[in-house]
C-alpha cells in the first residue's frame, strides 16, 4: 500500500522525499509505513476493497492528519479500529 506522506516546513508543505534532514525523512517514513502495514490487510466486507489515496500531513508541532478515500463507512470504521493504537 502506498502512503502519501507531506511535512509543514515553515509555511511551505513539501512531499516526503523533499525533506533534505535525513533523521527527519526516516522518522516520517516510519509512520507512513506502519500505518501502511496496518491498512494492508484492512478490507470492506461489502464492497471487498481497501481504503485508497492514503495520505498523512504533518503539521509543523508534528501532529499528523491521515486522509484516506472509502467506499463506504463501515470500511472507515475498518480503519479506525486498525489504526487505533498508532
């Protein structure tokens, strides 16, 4: 599963792989790939897919905000539950 991962940096928002400190970018592809290890196995018993365009921002105090499209609202309490202890 693919995580898109954006940083406040000042007042510019920049992707992942523009992150010039390194400790930084490894930090925040830790998040992005536990949670992308989380939803991985994370599927609608309904409609049999998983939520898609992933993505989590980090704000500039480091708080994370992950958006995520789902076919319905049973697959986003899917989510929820997976990701409750992250």
């Amino acid at each position: 599963m693919d995580v898109k991962v954006t940083v406040a940096l000042g007042a510019r928002t920049v992707r992942i792989e523009d992150v010039s400190d390194a400790r930084v970018r490894t930090a925040l592809q830790g998040a992005a790939k536990q949670v992308a290890s989380k939803l991985a196995g994370v599927v609608c018993p309904t409609h049999k897919r998983g939520p898609v365009d992933v993505r989590i921002h980090f704000d500039r105090s480091g708080a994370a905000d992950l958006k995520y499209d789902s076919c319905c609202s049973v697959l986003g309490e899917m989510v929820g539950q997976a990701l409750g202890n992250v």
